[in-house]
C-alpha cells in the first residue's frame, strides 16, 4: 500500500513527464514553462491545485497583456519602460499583501517580467512569445489537472469538513475559557487559556477560508452550498473577534457579583453551550437537540443603580457584548440549519475593519513594495551598465520574482532561501553534467524527470519544507534547461551558477532597506507606530469640526492600531531569544495581547464617542475628560519613543487619581441632570455610562501594558548586531 507521500510525489513526476513530452512533441521552444506550471500547482488535493491553476492561468493573461502593452508604450523609450514596469511590478507587490488571492497578482508580476525581457532582444516576437507562455502554461495545468483526477484523487471535502468542525469546537472552547471573566467575578479565576485559544482560533479560521475555496471547486455539494458557506465564515469571523473584545474586558468584571447583577446569566451562559452543542452537532451531521431561541439579559435594576458609574458602564458594556454572542451564534446555529436543509441562510455580517482595510495604505505593505521596486531597478541598472553581468536578462526576472517571492514572508530571512537554492542548484549540476549528456531518446530524458521531479516532492513533502520543494523544483528546471534539440554549455552553467548568489546577496542588502529586518528591530518599529496612531485617536476625541483629509488620517491610524498587534504576533515566533536576555517567549506573547486589549479599548472608546450624547452632560465634564485625555496623550507619546517609558505604579496612581476625580464630578453631574431633565432619554444615559467605561477600561489596558513592558529588559533589542 503506497503511502500519501509517495502518491503525490508520483502524480507530480508523472505530470511533469507529460507536459515535457507533448510540449517537445509539439516543437514549442520553451517546455521548461509548462514543467513549472506542474510544479506550483501540485497541491494537496485537487481543489487546492485547481484554485491556484486558475490564479495562475488567470494572472499569466494579465501578465502578457501588460507586458505587450508596456513595449507597445515605450518601444524606444529605455527609461520610461523600466519606470513602467517597476510601477507595475511594485503595484502587484501592494496588492499580492492584502488579497486572498495572494498568487494571483504574484503571477501578474514576474510573469510580466519573463514575457517583456524575453522580447526585448527580439520585439517583433512579442506576441508569440506571450502566446506561447500562456499555450504552456496551459499545458501544465491542464495535464496536471487530468493526472490529479484521474490517479489517486484528493478531494478537499474530507478536509474541508474536518477544518469546520475543528473551528467550531476551537470556538466553543474559547467561549469556556471567556467565562472566566464572568466566575472569576469578584475576585475570582483569571481568564486561563483564552489568549493561546484565540491565537488557535485565527489560524484556523485562515485555514477553514482556504480549504472552503478549495472545496468549491472540487466538491459538487459544497459548491451548491457556497454562499451558505461564505456567510458562516463571515458569522465565525465576527464571533472570535466579539468574544476577544469580551474576554479583554475581564478586568473589568473582577470586581463585580455577575450573577446578582444579572440574575438570569447561569441559565444564559447554559443555553449558549447548549447552542454551541448543537452546532458541533450539526457539523457531524447529526441534527442539534433543541432549536434555538432569543436569548436576553436582564439586569436587576436596584443593584445596578446602586453600582459607581464606571461599574454599571463596565456591566453594560459586558452584558452588550453576550448579546452580541448571542445574536451571532444564534444567526451561526441558523446557517448550519440551512446548509443541512438546503435552505435560504441568514445575512451574514461585514467583517470589522473590513472597509477601512481596503481604503487606507498599509505601511508594511508600501515599504515591501518600495524594496521589491527598488530591488528590481537596481537589477536593471546592473543589467545596463555591468558588461558580462552573468544571466543577462534572466538575473533581473529571478531578482524581481525571488524579491516578490521574500515580500509574501518578511519574516523568513535571506539565508532560508538561499540554502535551499545551493541544493537545489548542486542537484541540477550533477544530472546537467553527469547525466544528461548520455540521455540520446526522450526515454531516457522522461526517465529522468520522472526520478528528479519524485525525489523533490518526496523529499521535500511537509508543508514546512514547501521553500526548500518550490526552490528544488525551479533550479532544476532551470539550471537544467530541458528544451528539443537538448544543447549542453559550461559557460551557460556557470553563469548561472554565479547568478543566483548574486542575487541572494542583492536580497541580502536591500533587506536592510529602508529598515533593519530584525525581528527585534522590526518589533520596536511596530511597537512606536502603535502608540503614535494611539496618541493621534486620541487627540482626535477633542470637540471640533472634522475635514475630509482629517478622517482619512483617522482612518488610517484606526487601520494601523488594528492590524499591529496581528503582526507584531506573527513576528514574535522569530526573535532570537538567546540573544536578548531578559527576554522570554511568553513575556512577548503577553505584550502582544495587552497592545491587542489595548487596540481594543481604543475602538471600544472611538465608538462611544460616535454614539449620541446628552449635551448637558458633556459640557459640563468637558475639563475634566480634557484633562484625562491629556494625560493619555502624554503617555502614549513616552510610549512610542520608548516601550517602558512609563512606570508601571506611577502610571497607575496617576490615572486612577484622574479617574476618581472624573468619576466624582461624573456622578455629581449626572444625578443632577437627571433630577432636573426628567425627559432626559434613557439612551443616552446608557451611551454615556458605556462612554464613562470605555475611559476606565482603556486606563487599565495601559496599566497593564506597562507593567508587561516593564517585565521586558529592552537593552539588549536596541543593540546593533551583525
């Protein structure tokens, strides 16, 4: 019985050998182009392969219609097609980092780039040689695509439906680890294992969104089903990031009696597990137990106004947010209902953040795109001015694509390519020299793709060894430069024996451009736009009338707290700890999710501030949250100059000396509005008691931040290393 490995590395050989033999049987020029078609799209299971064949096939047409469109535009202009085309490459950049369809617009890019260097030398070939790039590209996909249905099919359905029941047990677990923070009340437990558990979440939810893509495309009844799907996505997405924003306010909940403020909370808490039950239960296609129904909260009205104010805000905004759980497992519990029976699902929810992402630049995103460019001109350059540079026009296509190809993983460093590369590289040397030479029929040659092609893909098999497969394959197929009459030049392998270590130590270079690529040194960065965008929120806050270029900024300091922490998290794995003493693994991960409570408690605070409120009300506490809002400002400048500026006691007595004071005047003002406005609206009290939290809970969010920065010993990640 064959093994899964050995499967896979067999249908990709036997691909390979196909495209190879009818590319040569028909006497295209280029076969090696239909061999790394086979090569990126062999993937797991069918699904997965035919997704990314058609991003390919897709992204190669765009490609060559820019790339003819370029030298149309510029046929004796040098410069201005150089500037054009680095445009375009540096645009596919951009938008290869925030789309889920990620290769795609890397396709778009360096398939650009073969197409227009390849007909510099020759113009007039232009269209054939795009033409033929599609034809092979076409070629590969489409035997590949054969081969993978009809030996040893893969479907993504097993997967897929394994991915969904995993998420959703992943997210019942969070819920329970949540909890904490309503049995730890008054005093209780802590809230455990949410943070690991939430971290857990994410990367399944990545994974659930990529096996549902390719389950689209190779199962007939989640195709059906699709848009049921897509909304229960959209619902589990919403859901992990509600029950965060609960679990963050746990703190706040330490010091209140839940169950007598909300005296039907047992019973509810209950009824969610329940629910959550019968939506595990629905996954493994059994039908849930009972059927779901509006679940609601009510407060016990003598203890609730006997509370301070920021404690009945804290409790509002708490009990608001189970309701929100409530209403998006219920509309979850609907969904699989709907799948199960076909029917229509409910409206799923926009993702949070969603619109602001698309509108506002990225800055990670821009300044990889700027070294991707700035990596390709200078390839250019060198091509230009360098006599003999080796490869020719071949070093600034590899420079571009393995410059894009760095872009898609800032955190993997040069020298991970470059290992693989030499091994790859070495491999191919061996058969180019020691083998090929005595191949005389296609026999021979198909015997040994078949045997090159099946040791990479058997060897290189773990999705943690996908660089050192991708980098085997590529080396080989080019080094080795399979083409019908077979012709055998040392200069030609020499030549790109000296390229590739050329390039890598170009990508080595640009990597410290325009900044250090040093988890630490990346981290500190991160860190200091954190805390500028926090302090820019904050001034934001003051009364006054906003202009439109005033609402982009905010927009984007919005976007830039938003997404930080996420990839502060994703560098934090990298750092070399044995070089930063005073630094443990842990301690980063629990600054990472303090800065994320905190971004948090920033929207939290954002959105309150939108929400209508009772004029009197803040007139006459406009000195006092100006002096607190002040005082924030002042602390998140110190913060983004240094990540321990601020001492964690200090901090903490000042602000809860502010905060008393403002309490104080908050609960004069407010009895006394309402005794003389009877008419005052009921709602927006309530905004104003959620206001009245938002400042408490982002005062402690801070506290907490710096008694995390200040377990740190930050030396040591300032040091210059080399």
């Amino acid at each position: 019985m064959l093994s899964v490995r050995t499967k896979e590395a067999i249908k990709t050989a036997l691909a390979m050998v196909i495209a190879f033999g009818i590319a040569m049987a028909l006497g295209w020029e280029e076969p090696v182009w239909a061999g790394v078609a086979v090569a990126v799209v062999s993937l797991a299971t069918i699904g997965q392969s035919l997704n990314k064949a058609a991003m390919r096939m897709l992204g190669t047409l765009v490609a060559a219609v820019v790339a003819l469109a370029l030298l149309s535009l510029f046929p004796q202009d040098r410069w201005g097609f150089l500037a054009a085309i680095a445009l375009y490459f540096g645009i596919c950049t951009y938008l290869a980092g925030g789309s889920r369809h990620q290769y795609f617009w890397q396709v778009c890019g360096f398939v650009c780039l073969i197409v227009a260097f390849a007909a510099i030398p020759q113009p007039e070939e232009a269209f054939s040689i795009a033409v033929l790039r599609a034809q092979e590209t076409g070629l590969g996909i489409l035997v590949y695509s054969l081969v993978s249905v009809l030996l040893w099919p893969v479907s993504s359905r097993s997967d897929f439906h394994e991915a969904a029941c995993s998420l959703m047990a992943s997210q019942h677990g969070l819920y329970r680890a949540c909890r904490a923070s309503i049995d730890g009340g008054a005093g209780g437990s802590a809230d455990g294992d949410a943070g690991p558990l939430c971290a857990d979440v994410l990367q399944q939810q990545a994974r659930f969104g990529q096996l549902l893509a390719a389950a689209e495309t190779d199962s007939h009844d989640v195709y059906q089903l699709r848009r049921h799907w897509r909304h229960h996505q959209a619902l589990s997405a919403a859901l992990t990031e509600t029950m965060e924003r609960w679990r963050a306010a746990h703190p706040d909940l330490m010091a209140l009696d839940m169950r007598r403020l909300l005296p039907g909370l047992d019973a509810f808490c209950r009824d969610l597990d329940t629910r959550f039950d019968g939506m595990e239960r629905m996954l493994a296609g059994e039908p849930p137990r009972e059927m779901p129904e509006i679940l609601d909260l009510t407060p016990s009205e003598a203890d609730v106004d006997s509370l301070p104010h920021f404690h009945r805000a804290a409790l509002m905004v708490a009990r608001n947010r189970l309701q929100d759980i409530e209403r998006l497992t219920r509309r979850q519990f609907e969904t699989l209902r709907a799948i199960q029976a076909g029917g229509r699902p409910p409206e799923a929810p926009r993702p949070v953040g969603e619109a602001i992402a698309r509108l506002v630049p990225d800055t990670d995103r821009l300044v990889d795109a700027l070294r991707v460019t700035a990596v390709l001109l200078l390839a250019c350059l060198g091509w230009i001015y360098v006599d003999g540079l080796p490869g020719g026009a071949g070093f600034v296509v590899f420079a571009g694509a393995l410059a894009m190809i760095k872009a898609a993983m800032p955190q993997i460093p040069v020298q991970a390519m470059f290992v693989p590369a030499i091994v790859g590289g070495a491999f191919s040397l061996f058969l180019y020299i020691g083998v090929m030479p005595h191949l005389s029929s296609f026999t021979g040659l198909a015997i040994m793709l078949f045997a090159a092609t099946f040791a990479i893909y058997y060897w290189f098999y773990k999705p943690s060894q996908a660089l050192g497969r991708l980098f085997g394959v590529l080396m080989f197929l080019t080094l080795t430069d399979i083409a019908s009459p077979q012709s055998y030049d040392f200069t030609q392998m020499s030549e790109m024996a000296v390229m590739f270590p050329l390039i890598f130590a170009l990508l080595a270079g640009m990597a410290f451009f325009p900044h250090s690529p040093r988890p630490e040194k990346v981290m500190l960065r991160q860190l200091g736009r954190f805390f500028r965008s926090s302090e820019y929120l904050m001034s934001t806050m003051r009364p006054g009338p906003v202009s439109p270029a005033d609402r982009w900024r905010r927009a984007f300091h919005r976007h830039e707290i938003e997404t930080l922490p996420g990839k502060m998290r994703a560098w934090g794995p990298h750092l070399e700890t044995r070089l930063l003493p005073g630094t443990a693994p842990e301690q980063v991960e629990q600054l990472v999710t303090s800065l994320q409570t905190l971004s948090f408690r920033i929207q939290e605070l954002l959105e309150a501030r939108r929400q209508p409120l009772v004029e009197d009300l803040v007139r006459e506490l406009l000195v006092d949250v100006r002096e607190w809002r002040l005082k924030g400002q002042a602390a998140f400048r110190r913060l983004s100059a240094h990540p321990a500026a601020a001492d964690e006691e200090a901090f903490r007595q000042s602000l809860e000396a502010t905060l008393e004071t403002l309490e104080a005047r908050m609960r004069a003002v407010v009895d006394r509005t309402a005794r003389e406005k009877a008419a005052m609206a009921e709602q927006g009290t309530e905004t104003f008691y959620r206001l009245l939290g938002a400042y408490r809970a982002l005062s402690e969010a801070m506290v907490d931040y710096a008694g995390r920065a200040a377990a740190i010993d930050w030396a040591p990640w300032r040091e210059a290393r080399f």
